[in-house]
C-alpha cells in the first residue's frame, strides 16, 4: 500500500500498482494508528512480461525465455498465458509451450496459423509454489524456409 501526502490531502494506492490503477484521495483528515482498505472491485492485474522482441523458430523447437515463477508473488486466482504469433504461411502452425522445468511437465500449449501476428491467450494452471518455467517456440507443417516467429509473451494474472 503506497501512502503520500500532497498538500492537505492523502494519495493512496496499492504497492507497485500502475499509474491507471486508482488513486483514492483524503483530504481534511489526520491519519493515526493502523490503516485498512477494504472494497469489493476487482483488484489489479498483475502482468508478468515473459518475453519482448522477435525470435523465430524452424526444423529445432527454440526455448525462447525461461523464468522462475513464485504462486506466493502474486495475488489473483486466474493466470492467462498470452502471445504474440504468427507463421510463414497457413500450412504451418506455430507453437509456444509454456513448460514447466521443475516438474517436468507441459503446462499449455498456444498455437496460430495466421499469417500476421495474432494475439493467443488461454487461461493455465500455475503449480503451487517456486518453480522454473520455460517457453519453447516451435513450428510444424511447411518446408525447411518456413518457420514460426514470437514477438511477445505475457502472464496476466487476475
């Protein structure tokens, strides 16, 4: 929780959240003791940037990014895996796996065959507690100069 004063007033507004998240404003007050907020609307989301840039992937699946996440750092109960892909053409699919490393295991697996970058997303199931994941880009389908690109990757948690 982020507590400022500006002039007569308060500025309140929870630890690490975005500029567009709101900002309550107390003004004519004196604050002692213990301070709790309490409300009933929805509480921010929580965007984990897993990967920002252009990579392509053709005969050899590609590990993209590899991250460590910790269920314990982030508040919500909802978890959407969303990206960025796009193919050569529309006989190749493109793949990104989100792969969890410390269980050994395929968490989910979003695919395209747009030929422009479209945006994918699907809710996943995070394990409970401090894993290591990773994103593997592939393509199937095509020839040898075909291949599948990532341009951005995201956890949305909400």
């Amino acid at each position: 929780m982020g507590l400022r004063k500006s002039g007569d007033s308060y500025k309140i507004r929870p630890s690490g959240a975005p500029a567009d998240v709101l900002e309550v404003t107390a003004t004519g007050m004196t604050l002692t003791g213990d301070l709790a907020v309490t409300g009933t609307g929805p509480w921010p989301r929580d965007r984990v940037c897993l990967f920002s840039g252009n990579v392509s992937a053709s005969s050899a699946p590609l590990v993209a990014a590899q991250f460590r996440y910790d269920t314990a750092e982030h508040t919500g109960s909802t978890v959407t895996l969303s990206a960025l892909l796009e193919s050569t053409q529309n006989t190749v699919t493109a793949s990104l796996e989100l792969y969890n490393v410390t269980d050994d295991v395929t968490v989910y697996t979003l695919t395209s065959v747009s030929q422009t970058p479209e945006y994918v997303s699907h809710a996943v199931t995070m394990a409970s507690g401090a894993k290591v994941y990773k994103l593997v880009l592939s393509q199937s389908g095509g020839g040898v100069s075909d291949a599948a690109t990532l341009t951005m990757a995201q956890l949305i948690v909400s």
